[in-house]
C-alpha cells in the first residue's frame, strides 16, 4: 500500500510540474487574485464548475481568459441578459430558404470555457437551461442530441450588490457548481503593480498556449488517482454531517443557524476538488489541511442559513469556520 501511495505521489510530483508553468502564464497577465487562478485550475482539473461573486472589476473576465489561451482552449462569454433567451446560449434550428430544411445553429454554450457573465441577470428558464448542459455535458437541439465538447468549464459571475432586477439562482441550482468564490479587492502593492501593467493605452500583454486541452484531459486521470486515506473520507463526511446535524458534533449552538446541510453531491465535489488541490500542491496524496482550504468554497453555497442566522447577521462562512474548527481532525 505505501509502494502504490509513493507511486502515485512521485507520478504527481512529475505530472504537476505544468503547473507553475501555467500560473506563471496566468501571473504576466493577471495581478493578484491567486485564490481565483488556483480554484479555476481545481475547476478544470476536477470537471467542475465555478460560481464567481465580486464587485466589478477585480479581473475575472481577464484571469478566465487568459486561462483559456494558456490551454489553447476555444473560449466563449454570454452576456446575461432579461431578454436573453435559452436558444441564444443552446443554439437553434434555422430554416435555409434555399435548401427548404433547416440546419443547426450551434450556441456559443459550444466551447471548453464558458463565462457566463452576472448570470442572475436572465430569467429562470435561461437559468436552468445553462445549469442542464453544465450538469447533462450535452445540448439537445431539434431531435438530435449533442455532446459538448472536453474540457468543459464554466465560470458564472454574480455581482454581490445592484441586486435589482436581477432574477436569484436558487439554492438547488447554485448546488449545481462545484465552488462558490468570494473575490475581494487587491492589496495595495497589488494596485500598484497593476497601474505598472495595465496603465497604457491599447498595450496588451502577449499570453501564449503554455498547455493543450488534451493535457488536460490526460492529466485528470491522474488526478482522480491521488490517494486518499479512509480516515480522510471519513473527516470528509464528518464535516458534511455537522451541516446536518450540529448538535451530535458538540455544535448545538448552530442548529438553529441552518435551515438545511449539506447535499452528498458537496461530498463528492469535497472529494474530487481536494485531489485537484492536492494535484495543484505537487502532493499524491490529500490531507485535512487540504479539506480545509477547498472546503468554504466547496460548501458556501450549499448551506442554507436560516432567518434566525440573516437576522443575526450570521455568514455561511462563519458557520462553516465553526464547523471546521470543531470536527476533529485525523
């Protein structure tokens, strides 16, 4: 067994070494933000998804495209819309006059990267025909039924004020992403070197492909073969019961705080973005420190807070702090 874990973890150490290549590519462009380039490489190493939350202008248009032309990926954004329609992103039958038949017109939900920009912005109906082909990974257009094309990521932006007329995603559906995060302002050394880059007018910094798509795709499978321990599994399912059911973890004071815990899909994404993470690191193998710092993005979003916690002004994030610091660790 330890043979097979010092394997698999000197196969990491020789497959991850891309890595610093590619956050280097995303660093000549992009200032800061390394919580959000790391957590998009979990995204795509992972087959997830992500959910974005920021004030504008903290560049997540730009770190998910430079991501892309790191990779030599086909990239796309959608601009949501109230009057943005399912076959605008899907894409629709089209009738040739000339023919007398119609032919397929694909939508842009057609590429490897996919920003789906403040995507509380449309209406439900567009909502959850996004979330379906995120979760299907096809379209079905007319009678025939597409595969979307790998590696498939899409990174959806919600601006956390200017909420009105804006349609809220709802619980079940944000459940569907993988990771929520949270992006918050540069430093001001940061700002800085930002005013040094990006202070010019109508220079833009060169990003070359420093990966192909099929890397990636090849490198997945050695992610999924990171190690993890039972005890690690264990901990794992530790934690999501103590979003159930906090009192049997000695937390009887947040049972009141959460209206509802944890789904075991937020298990299974704590499984596999953990490995992405512990891939990212140049380990073979996931630790609790690993849980940890994967675990608020992976959980945020699917722990609901009850009135009584909004009332008190009670974050998820807190809950899921307290959650962490009390479950005991392997």
């Amino acid at each position: 067994m330890k043979q097979d874990r010092d394997k698999i973890n000197e196969e990491v150490k020789k497959e991850s070494a891309f890595i610093e290549t590619l956050k280097g590519s995303m660093r000549r462009v992009v200032v800061g933000q390394e919580v959000l380039i790391e957590r998009l490489l979990v995204g795509i190493l992972a087959n997830g998804h992500l959910l974005v939350e920021s004030v504008p202008g903290l560049a997540k248009t730009l770190s998910i495209t430079t991501l892309s032309k790191s990779i030599s990926a086909k990239f796309q954004r959608i601009q949501f819309t109230p009057d943005l329609l399912p076959a605008d992103i899907l894409g629709t039958l089209i009738y040739n006059t000339k023919t007398g038949t119609f032919e397929v017109k694909k939508g842009p939900i057609f590429a490897n990267i996919v920003l789906a920009d403040e995507v509380n912005r449309s209406p439900g109906k567009v909502q959850a025909a996004l979330l379906e082909a995120m979760q299907e990974r096809q379209v079905t257009i007319g009678d025939t039924t597409y595969k979307l094309e790998e590696p498939f990521l899409v990174m959806a932006t919600q601006n956390p004020i200017d909420q009105e007329g804006t349609y809220p995603l709802p619980e079940a559906q944000v459940d569907r992403f993988m990771l929520k995060v949270n992006i918050t302002y540069p430093s001001e050394s940061e700002e800085v070197e930002v005013l040094t880059r990006m202070g010019h007018i109508g220079e833009k910094i060169q990003v070359d492909p420093v990966v192909t798509p099929q890397d990636i795709l090849r490198v997945r499978k050695i992610v999924d073969s990171v190690y993890l321990d039972d005890k690690i599994k264990q901990y794992i399912v530790n934690v999501i019961f103590a979003t159930r059911f906090p009192e049997k973890y000695g937390l009887k004071e947040l049972k009141p705080l959460i209206q509802m815990g944890a789904s075991p899909r937020a298990s299974i994404a704590l499984v596999v973005a953990s490995k992405a993470y512990s891939f990212i690191n140049g380990r073979g193998f996931v630790t609790p420190q690993d849980i940890k710092d994967i675990g608020t993005d992976v959980l945020r979003h699917r722990v609901m807070r009850s009135y009584e916690a909004e009332a008190e002004e009670i974050t998820t994030e807190e809950i899921v702090k307290r959650i962490f610091d009390k479950v005991d660790i392997p």
